[in-house]
C-alpha cells in the first residue's frame, strides 16, 4: 500500500460490481468453472466478492425466444437454484 493509502473493508464497499462472463453453452460454463479451479487466484478473487455479499448475487439470462428462456428457468427452479 502506498504511503497515506487506506483499505476499505469489503463490507463497507457499495455499489454494482459487474463480471461479464460470456458463457452460452454448458461447454464454456464447464471451461470457466475449469479455469477458475486452475488460476487459484482468479478463484480467491471471487470468493472474496461472494463472500462481501453473503453470496447474494444476480445473473442477466438471456436467449433466443421466450421458449428457451422458459426452458433455462424450468431447468433453474428444479435444481434449486432460481429464487423468485
């Protein structure tokens, strides 16, 4: 830290922070959760994030047509993951 810098704890930060991952296929989600577990950095760098926000987070789905996102959230409610 440089000379007259302070920190600020995680849970007095306020704000969006957003992560744009890019994933449209099971396959990229796949290689993503791969990257993470082999860059234990990139990896502790969002657990910290999940954990400043006591791992409430947001997702922005989208898809070809209102079928498909139906299919996505079904798909999401059956595994317990969508809380609506």
């Amino acid at each position: 830290m440089h000379p007259g810098g302070h920190r600020v704890p995680s849970s007095r930060v306020q704000g969006t922070l957003i992560r744009k991952i890019g994933v449209s296929s099971r396959e990229e989600v796949e290689r993503f959760l791969r990257s993470l577990e082999e860059d234990r950095n990139r990896k502790a760098s969002l657990t910290r994030i999940y954990e400043s926000v006591s791992g409430i987070h947001s997702h922005w789905i989208s898809g070809p047509d209102r079928e498909s996102l139906n299919r996505a959230l079904d798909e999401l409610k059956r595994e317990g993951i969508l809380r609506v």
